[in-house]
C-alpha cells in the first residue's frame, strides 16, 4: 500500500504541478511563463517525486513507465494493474484540485485544460498521424532514459535529474503538437474536465505511449544494453533481463 500510495501522490503532483503551471501560469498577461515554463515544470514534478516517493515505489507516475518496466523485466507484471490504478486515481484527484482552484477565477472557462489533442485541439494543428508518431517515438526515448539511468552503469543519485531534464525536453519538442502527453493517466486527469471534446481523442494518448513504452523497453533490453544486470525498480528483487 506504501508503494501505491507513493505512486498516486507522485502522479497527483505531475497532473496538479505541470498541467497547472498551464492552466494558471502559462497564459497570465504578462506574466505567463510560456511553452518553456510548462516543460521545466514537467521535468521538476517528476524529478522532485523522484527523490522524493523514488525510493518507495519505483517513482513511475505513468502507466506507460510502468509497462516499458515491466517488459524490460524490471517491474513484476502482477503489480502492473494496481500501479495503473494508484497512478489513474492521484491523476484524477490533481486534476480536481486545479479545476477547484481554476474555476475561482469569474471569467473562467474550462476549454481545454491542458488537455492532449490533434486536429482542432492540437495547439499547431497537427493532425492524427503526427500526433501519434510524436507521442510513440518520445515515449519510446523516454523509456530509455529512464531504463538507461538507472542501469548498474549509471550513478543513481543523478537519476531523477537526467529523467526530469528528459522529460522536460520532450514537452519542448512536442507541446506544440499534441500538448504533449507520454502519460495516459496524465491525459485523462484533464480530459474528463476539458470542455473541447478531448474525451474522444484520449484513446491515442493511451495507445500510442504505452505501445512506445514497450519499444522503448525493448530497444534498451536487447539493443542498447543485452544482458545487463539490472536494478529492479519498483520491486523487491534484482533480476538479469
């Protein structure tokens, strides 16, 4: 229960932190911290969870990280579905507590809510196949930092930096696109509450990071790194890939 209840708040604060720093900062007059603000303030939820709930549960505060680990045989699968489940509901609840906080503000309007989309709610106008490359190859990438700095090769203690300086990377590159998810529970967090249709377009922001995750595992099991001992994250045990 420790681990999932580490799980649920390190995700609360990924929603509540980066898709606020959106929500309530990013288009202030005058003051709005702009697409490179939200990035950093990806990066420093997941890299501040890290050290923070890392050493209870794995830090993974995605359902995509928790599957890519899994296939990498760094993760049991039997934990999968309780993980997803802890990382769905601390999403859900972030995102609750911004809207809260959101909708005191009298001119509010929900629209999007940082939420993740294509085609008319793509903030570019980037259409279903771009958005679906974009969210597949950066989830991919992002299982391979992860995985690779977290290897026996690897200094652990720089670990959530190199995973929070990635993923705030990854919203550089792709905000304009999709908004940029890499996290199914982090899509629907906001989803549920957006007022722009984002419910109907969520299905690729499940699918296309978590089949990106799977590659991005494989890529670094039998590719980048055959046979490596690893540390297992998120588990009990060490196991050999």
């Amino acid at each position: 229960m420790r681990k999932l209840a580490a799980e649920a708040f390190g995700t609360f604060w990924l929603v509540f932190g980066g898709c606020g720093s959106a929500v309530l900062a990013a288009t202030f007059p005058d003051l709005g911290i702009a697409f490179a603000g939200v990035a950093l303030a990806f990066g420093l939820t997941v890299l501040t969870m890290a050290y923070t709930v890392g050493g209870i549960s794995g830090g993974h505060f995605n359902p995509a990280v928790s599957l890519g680990l899994a296939v990498s045989g760094r993760f049991p699968a039997r934990d999968l579905l309780p993980y997803w489940g802890a990382q769905v509901l601390g999403g859900l609840l972030g995102a609750a507590i911004l809207y809260a906080i959101a909708s005191g503000r009298a001119d509010f309007t929900a629209g999007g809510f940082a939420s993740n989309g294509y085609g008319a709610n793509s903030p570019g106008g980037y259409g279903l196949g771009s958005a679906f490359l974009i969210e597949f190859v950066l989830t991919a990438a992002f299982l391979v930092i992860i995985l690779g700095s977290t290897s026996t090769a690897a200094s652990a203690s720089f670990a959530p930096i190199a995973i929070g300086l990635g993923l705030t990377l990854i919203h550089l590159v792709s905000i304009p696109v999709t908004n940029t998810s890499v996290n199914p529970a982090r899509s629907l967090a906001v989803a549920v509450l957006a007022q722009n249709g984002a419910l109907g377009q969520l299905w690729l922001f499940w699918v296309a990071p978590l089949l990106g995750g799977v590659v991005g595992a494989l890529i670094w099991r039998y590719v980048l790194s055959p046979g490596e001992t690893i540390r297992n994250v998120g588990s009990d045990d060490t196991r050999a890939p």
